[in-house]
C-alpha cells in the first residue's frame, strides 16, 4: 500500500522552530496538508474535530507531554487507529520501550532529515 501523500498530518511540538522543520521536512517528501498543535491538548482537540492520517508528536511537551498524547489517543476509540510516530532527543531504551507498549507505530531521535522521516512513515504504512 502506497503512502497517500493528500493524507492531512498533524505535527505535535511545543517549540515552533521543530514544528517548521517538520512541515518542510512533509513538504519535501511531497506532504502539503500539514497541521499543527503546540501541545498534546490541543492536538487531541484537532484529532476530535479531524481525522488525520499520521500524527507526529514531540515526546517533551507541557502540559500535556507527546507520552500522555499517544496514551489518550490509544485509548480513545474514535481515535486509536491513528498512526503514531513521536520524536525525542533522547533514544533512552525505557522511553522506547514504553512508548512501544503505549502503542507508537515508530519512533524517531533528533536530529533527523527527510530520508530518516520518509523511511519511518514507509515502515508506518508498511512500504
């Protein structure tokens, strides 16, 4: 199944700068709807109002961390299909290991670059 590049993203950061490299790392890849949330509350509100084909998420984010994020979005029935990929600074095995277990579809580490972020959504979608 082929990576549908009309698919509306939504990108998780509190820190707007990641938040513009993402969206131009998407829009390389040949992503343009791309949305944006500054934290996992207000993302979580879009996902209610939208559905979304993939969602990238910041691990460390307040008030509401990328973490808490995936765990309301699993838990959430209208939601919990929604691919998952959350980004950290830290590759710490217990993050990721927790993060697998709370149901992330991938994981990347900063800083990565178009090809990381391409190889990770084909491994989402299984390309």
């Amino acid at each position: 199944m082929a990576v549908d590049l009309t698919m509306p993203i939504l990108v998780v950061d509190d820190y707007k700068t990641m938040i513009r490299i993402i969206r131009n790392l998407l829009k390389q890849l040949g992503f343009n709807d791309v949305d944006e949330a500054s934290d996992g509350t207000e993302a979580l509100q879009k996902m209610q109002g939208r559905k979304y084909g993939l969602v990238i998420s910041d691990w460390n984010m307040e008030p509401m961390t990328g973490y808490e994020l995936l765990k309301n979005v699993r838990g959430d029935e209208k939601l919990n299909r929604t691919p998952f990929i959350m980004v950290t600074a830290e590759s710490k095995t217990e993050n990721v290991i927790a993060a697998k277990k709370a149901g992330v579809n991938n994981y990347i580490v900063k800083p990565f670059n178009a090809a990381t972020l391409k190889a990770k959504i084909d491994a989402v979608f299984g390309e």
